[in-house]
C-alpha cells in the first residue's frame, strides 16, 4: 500500500461487507472505537449504504454520532444533526411508472425505495430471498421493516421513487428491463449483490452523495476518505482522493479504489482509520 499523508475531514463507509461484520448486524467494538476517536478529532462520519433509511435505525442507534447517513445508493442524504435530508436525486414519477409496469408484465420480483421505507407486495416472503448469500437475521429485519401493499405503483405514486430493485430476473426479462433503462435516459443501474438490478437516477450515486456532503462543509475529495465492497461503491471510491476497497470486495470495487485493505472479517475499516487518521 502507498504511503499517505491526509488531512481527512469526512470518512464515509458503506456498511454490509464493509463496515458490519460478516453477520450484516453487528460492529465490532474496534471498528466502533476507531470511528468514535475520528469523531472526536472533528472528522464528519458518514454512513454509505444501498439500504434506505427505513432499514438502517438499528445501524443508526449503535453510531450515535454518525454526522449524514447516505441512503439508497446515494438517492438521498440525511443529515442527522439537523434531522433532515439535504440531497435527493429520485428518479422521474412517469419513469418509474413505466419501470413497474414492465416488471409487473414480466412477472418479476421487485421492491420500490421511496422516500425513507420499502414497499413489497404481498406475495413476497423469504423464499425469494433464500437465493441471497445474506443472513437470515438480516433478512428477517428488511421484512420487519417493510410496508406491505397491494398495488405499489399505487402506494407509491405520490412519493420520491428512490430506486427499484429486481432479483433473480432471468436473461430475456433482463435484456428487456435494461433496454428500457437505456431508452427512458436519465437512469443507470448498480447491483450491491449478484442477480439483482438497483434501478436509479443517473445523478444518483454514493460518489455524487459525497460530493455533496463535500460542498456543506466546503472540503474537497483531498479530504475524504471512503470505503467499499461492492460495485454500488466504486463511484465514491472514485471520487475519493482516500479510498480502500475491502479484501472481500469484488474485483470492479477493487479497481476502482486507490488501496486495498484487510476485509470486514478483520476489521479493516478501523485498521486503516487508526493508521491514517488516529494515528498519523
């Protein structure tokens, strides 16, 4: 790994495969103690995930002192002092429209993002989610915190589409709902895990979310720090002059950063935050 010499003011870490323990739920006191001292040394922290805000109160309460939360890969960001969010990059009403109704004709599995909470239909139960290599605790939170409805374009229609995430879509119906990304213009797509489509507005990314929390305290990407695993990450790993990509983390995600560092597993995130923040 290069040598560095930082003057960090924002450290801004994605959470599942990253931050939290292979478990999806927990932090290791080590990783809590490293950010905790950045805190205190006046560095802003940032918590960068595809979750929306919904799913991500319980990761809230064990980082107290999280300064913006970066939700929905990036559609929204919350400051948490002013309880508010201050950046928003949703995708177009008719457009999602459109977006639903093809998924619904090709009978795929999706969820909508909107506005802070997830909307399943009622068909949807944890068999869909067996094929994920994910937890089963943390599965059982993303059902226990999602709004079940009947009709989500209906139950949707009057709030900020954040993103739209289709699972296990076979080839054809892939080919098909790519098309239509690439026709309706002003979308892009990311994936946070294998087999799934994370459908956003084009100006919506963790790279531009970072920006943005840049431009509120007029630093500059000189002065942040990031951290990723997956390739819903690589724009702010990207755009930061300081960026790691986990041991674990995809081959994409490893490209795109500057550095690599010790996986999620071995608390890589507070290795690299008491080597070139804490200690430098």
């Amino acid at each position: 790994m290069m040598k560095l010499k930082m003057d960090i003011k924002i450290i801004a870490t994605d959470l599942d495969g990253t931050l939290l323990a292979p478990d999806h739920v927990s932090i290791t006191p080590r990783t809590l103690s490293a950010l905790t001292k950045a805190h205190e040394m006046g560095v802003k922290i940032a918590i960068s995930t595809g979750r929306t805000l919904s799913l991500i109160k319980d990761v809230a309460e064990k980082l107290p002192f999280v300064d913006y939360i970066i939700y929905s890969n990036g559609a929204g960001v919350y400051d948490c002092n002013k309880k508010q969010t201050v950046f928003v990059q949703s995708i177009k009403k008719d457009t999602s429209v459109k977006i639903t109704e093809l998924l619904d004709k090709l009978g795929v599995y999706y969820n909508v993002y909107a506005d802070g909470n997830i909307y399943l239909t009622p068909a949807s139960d944890t068999s869909i989610f067996e094929k994920v290599d994910l937890p089963k605790d943390f599965l059982h939170q993303f059902l226990a915190t999602a709004i079940t409805v009947h009709d989500i374009k209906e139950a949707t229609a009057d709030k900020n589409t954040e993103m739209i995430v289709v699972y296990f879509a076979p080839d054809e119906a892939r080919n098909e709902i790519m098309s239509l990304v690439d026709k309706s213009g002003g979308l892009h797509t990311v994936s946070s895990f294998s087999d799934n489509i994370e459908i956003m507005s084009e100006k919506a990314s963790k790279g531009n979310a970072v920006k943005a929390i840049c431009d509120i305290l007029g630093c500059t990407a000189d002065n942040a720090m990031t951290f990723g695993d997956a390739w819903n990450d690589c724009s702010m790993l990207e755009f930061a002059k300081f960026s790691f990509a986990m041991a674990n983390g995809d081959e994409k995600c490893k490209q795109s950063a500057k550095n690599i560092c010790p996986s999620n597993a071995e608390d890589g995130v507070a290795k690299m935050i008491e080597k070139y923040v804490i200690n430098a």
